[in-house]
C-alpha cells in the first residue's frame, strides 16, 4: 500500500518470546501526523464530488488524480478515520449493517418521529412522520455521500508535505 511507504521503519521484537530477543525492521504503522496544509486558504482548491454507490476511495484516485495509491489523499480529503466506517456503505452492505444492529424482524420498525423540516419530534406532534429503522442509517450513511476533494493540481503539495511531516 502506497500510504505506509512513507512511514518510518523501526526495530521491534514481533514475537516477544522472552530471552529471545528476535529483532525485525517494520513499517511503523502507529505513527500519526496531521497536515497542515497552509498552502489551502480558500474553497478554489477543493472540488466536489457525489459519492456513488460502489465508488471507492481507489476509484475516485484513478478518476481524479490517475493513480489509485494516491486512495489515501481522498480519505484525507474526505476527513475519514476509518474507512470502514466513514465511507458509505453500497446499498447491499447497509442492508446487512441494519439487519445485524437491528435485527431482520425490525429493520422497518419506527426509530423515530420526524416533523416536515426534518426535525425529530414527539410522535403526537402534527404532521410527525414515522422514520424507520432502516431509513434512519440510509440518511446517515447518504450523508457521507457528500465528497470534498482537494483538486488534481494541488495533490502533488498534500504529498509532499505527509512525507516531510514523517522525517
């Protein structure tokens, strides 16, 4: 993976077996920088983009940059964590999600109430809309759609500044 080749490597004892100190060079995966990115003052270096189900992060690097190692970059941009759980699910893998934290039998139940503004309310108020469970992960899930990208030109300056932050 292109992102981890611009980690430190370090001396460690992956086996840990006492009084048999065994030593290899790893890649440090713990080790954390944040960028600064002071080149970034405004929107014009940034586009967006609509994720669409199925994309990947590997996907979007190709389509957008023309490499798929630079995956790393549109998680950066896309401010995620961790991939599993900041990217949007397909459509397939929601439905799976839903079903093992809800249970099959109550995917459709009632999560909550929702008024016409979309603001959760007492299930007595006017208008209240019942929000199932399902429909409720779907809108948190569609909300992660939403893709700030840093544009093509400006990759090579995102690059360069995570290797000099990992000297």
């Amino acid at each position: 993976m292109a992102y981890f080749k611009y980690f430190n490597q370090i001396n460690y004892d992956v086996r840990g077996v006492k009084n048999n100190v065994n030593i290899d060079v790893i890649t440090n995966l713990l080790q954390r920088v944040r960028l600064k990115l002071n080149f970034v003052k405004n929107q014009s270096f940034f586009a967006q983009h609509q994720i669409v189900d199925g994309e990947t992060p590997e996907f979007l690097a190709y389509k957008y940059y023309g490499n798929t190692e630079l995956h790393w970059v549109i998680l950066y941009s896309h401010q995620a964590t961790n991939p599993y759980y900041d990217w949007p699910l397909t459509y397939f893998d929601l439905k799976k999600f839903v079903i093992k934290k809800y249970g099959e039998a109550n995917i459709n139940d009632t999560h909550h109430y929702e008024d016409a503004d979309k603001y959760e309310v007492d299930s007595t108020a006017s208008g209240a809309t019942a929000i199932t469970n399902f429909l409720h992960e779907e809108t948190l899930n569609d909300a992660k759609r939403n893709l700030t990208l840093i544009r093509p030109e400006y990759v090579s300056n995102v690059v360069k500044e995570f290797k000099d932050l990992l000297k």
